[in-house]
C-alpha cells in the first residue's frame, strides 16, 4: 500500500519554497497579487475558477473554465457521493486540464491508508499555505488576528448547547462541528486582512449575540474577500445555489438601485439568459460517455465559443452596445450545445437521478458579469439592509467577471 505522508509532506516543503520566492519577488511590490504564489498555474491555467457548491464536477466539466476542488482523504464510495465522480474519470479530467485538485487536508497522518488517491494527491497544488502567506504578506498582524478571533469564539460559545452547536456549524458550513471555532475565527481574520469594515460588522453581530447571522454573514463576506484565492487559487470565485440562497435570506442579492448603475441593454442581456432552460444536474452517468463527450473536437470548439459569446455580451453590454440578435445568437448557442447533451444522456447507461437534480446553467467567464439569483427583478429590486448595504459594495458585482444562472424553478428539457 502507498503511504501518501511522505508525498504530502514533500508537497508542503515545495510549497514552501514557492512561497519564499514569492514574497521575495513581491517584497518591492506595493500591491502584491496572490496569483504571484502560483507560479505553475500560469499559462494553461490562466483562467480558473471554484466549482460552485451544489454543482458536481463532472457537470462543471461540461461548461466552465478549470475548475479547483478540494482533495480530501475519502474512501472511493465516499468520493463518488461527494463528487459524483469516481475516482479513475477524476484523474482524466485532472489529465485533461479540467479539474485542479487542492490539497485541503494537510496533516500528513490524515491521509495514512488512502493510497487509491495517489494519483490526484501527486498532481495537487497546496493552497492553504500559499493564501496564508499572501495575506501575511498585505497584513503582518495576520496569524495574530485569527488566533485572537478563534479564542474570542471559544468564549463566545462556550454556552451553546450540542444542538445549538451543529445548526451554527451547518449554517455556516464549519463541519465538522468541533472546528466551528477554527473556521469561523478564520474567516473573521480574513475579513481582518481585506475589508475591516467587514470585520466591523462581524464585530457587531456577535456582541449582540446574533450568532446565525453572524457565521452567515461570515460565509457570506468570506466568499466576497477571500474566496478568490482560498477556493479559487487566485482565480476567479461563483456563487453556487445554497451561497446564493443564504444572500438572499441576507438580503445581499437584493441589490439597491442607487448602488447599480444598469443600462437598458444589459438589462435584456441578463433577463434573456436567466430565462435560458437550464442544463440539467448529473448524479451518476457512465464516466466513459462523459470523457467521450468532453474529448470531441466539434464539443470542444462549441464550448470555447459560448465562454468567448459571454465574454463579448459582457462588454457589450459594459458598452451600451448590446442588441437582441446578439442575444438571440448566444440562446441559439445555448440551446444547440443542449442538443449535444440531450443526445449524450440518452446514451448513458444510468440515466440522471431526477429527486435531487438542480436545474442550472452556468458560463463561467467575462469581463464584466452578474451573478444572477433567480430573475432580474431581484438584481434590481430595492429591498435594503445594512448588511446588505455592506456585502453588496464589497462584492462589486459589476467586476465579478462571473455570469451564473441558476433558477430551480424552471422546467427540466
């Protein structure tokens, strides 16, 4: 059996003489990048992006840049239910450029036993270390802030009970339950590093003994500062359904008017393709129809030019230059890929799991963008908050550089 600690902890050491060479080449920058600590993910890997939550690998793989995941010590039945994906297709698609795994567990001891996972551990970047020392690197007092912040919400909730404990983990995604503290006080320390007018809030909430919309608002102001480079490796960081959802329930995707300048043209751009019928989720599949889809000339020309559309509708649209046939081109382009897929699921032996499928259609490109919640009328609805206020002029949504559709609501092709 391979014993994958000593790869580990030979990726860890490489990591860290990238990181020395970084900071060193940025140590007369004023405004360092983080994508200066990724040196290997230049060139082909110009362009990454996370896979959004609540979307599986192997549907990113149909339509999205280079998309990271996180590599985590897991059974081979444990990656298929996580990923949707066996573990041989994941290695091909990482082979083809598709997928960047992130080492996400770094103790060496975690990974004892896990050898079917040499493979992807051997080809993984270690991003954790890299985001640390880049945000040392803008904000010296960093690792003093974040043990302060985790201390501070060992007191804070050092009364909640188990049940209280696991809804505040599962709200905020800090699972497992026991590193509530170590991922929220995390978090608040990037705030600390990026936006500490962020970090203000947080502040806030918590005195007032808010502790739902405090670890909500985290994520949620996590995702805007930092997720950037922690779930992206300085690329570029989407929205998926459940982190959209919680900007809703915040009040964040509901954007004022006054705070969004939107001209008629990118108006129709954005209500035409969030009215666009979805592509449907995938569950399980045959993994050898996948690849053969994935390889075709013909599907990969088609998807270039759908994410180069996007890009164009973006400026376009940044320029008041947009038009409906432009529009109607990119629906048209949409709709034939769909064509492709349709054909492609009619050929798999196990067909789609229809109870859990998420409609969703997503590019993952552009210049300008929005993410899109469910319709337009939430883009530009009203509805204020000061919260909201807040994580809204942090996202800037204008520059995301991101369109995502995504709207549950609407019926499977």
């Amino acid at each position: 059996m391979i014993d994958l600690r000593k790869i580990v902890i030979e990726k860890i050491a490489a990591s860290s003489d990238v990181i020395k060479q970084a900071v060193k080449k940025s140590s007369r920058d004023s405004n360092p990048s983080i994508r200066n600590f990724f040196p290997e993910l230049d060139g082909q890997f110009e362009k990454i992006t996370n896979i959004p939550s609540g979307i599986s690998p192997p549907q990113f793989a149909l339509l999205g840049q280079k998309g990271v995941f996180d590599l985590r010590p897991l059974s081979p039945q444990e990656f298929l239910k996580l990923h949707r994906i066996d573990i041989h297709t994941a290695e091909a698609l990482v082979e083809r450029g598709v997928l960047i795994p992130n080492l996400y567990a770094r103790s060496p001891q975690a990974w004892h036993g896990f050898g079917h996972l040499y493979p992807l551990l051997k080809t993984s970047i270690v991003n954790g270390e890299r985001s640390d020392a880049f945000l040392r690197r803008i904000y010296p007092l960093y690792d003093e802030k974040r043990d302060h912040r985790r201390n501070r919400l060992t007191v804070a909730f050092s009364d909640l009970t188990p049940e209280q404990r696991q809804s505040l983990a599962e709200v905020s995604r800090a699972l497992p339950v026991d590193r509530l503290e170590h991922i929220s006080g995390t978090r608040w320390a990037y705030l600390d590093a990026l936006n500490p007018n962020l970090s203000y809030i947080a502040s806030e909430l918590l005195e007032k003994h808010q502790l739902k919309e405090f670890v909500s608002f985290l994520r949620v102001a996590k995702h805007i500062c930092a997720s950037p480079m922690t779930a992206s490796a300085g690329g570029r960081f989407v929205w998926g359904p459940e982190d959209i959802a919680l900007r809703r329930e915040l009040g964040v995707a509901h954007s004022p008017t006054e705070m969004l300048s939107i001209t008629q043209e990118l108006e129709y751009l954005l209500s035409e393709i969030s009215g666009i019928r979805p592509f449907d989720n995938f569950n399980f599949y045959d993994s050898g129809k996948l690849l053969e889809f994935i390889d075709r000339s013909d599907n990969i020309a088609m998807r270039d030019a759908i994410l180069k559309m996007t890009d164009d509708l973006v400026e376009l649209a940044a320029a008041n230059k947009i038009s409906e046939a432009k529009v109607a081109d990119y629906k048209k382009m949409i709709e034939d890929y769909r064509s492709r897929l349709t054909w492609f699921r009619r050929f798999t032996q196990h067909g789609l799991g229809a109870a859990n499928a998420i409609a969703f259609g997503v590019t993952l490109s552009g210049v300008g963008g929005a993410i899109l919640g469910y319709s337009l009328g939430a883009i530009i609805a009203t509805k204020q908050t000061g919260i909201a206020r807040a994580l809204y002029r942090a996202c800037n949504r204008t520059a995301d550089r991101v369109i995502t559709t995504i709207d549950g609501s609407v019926g499977r092709s």
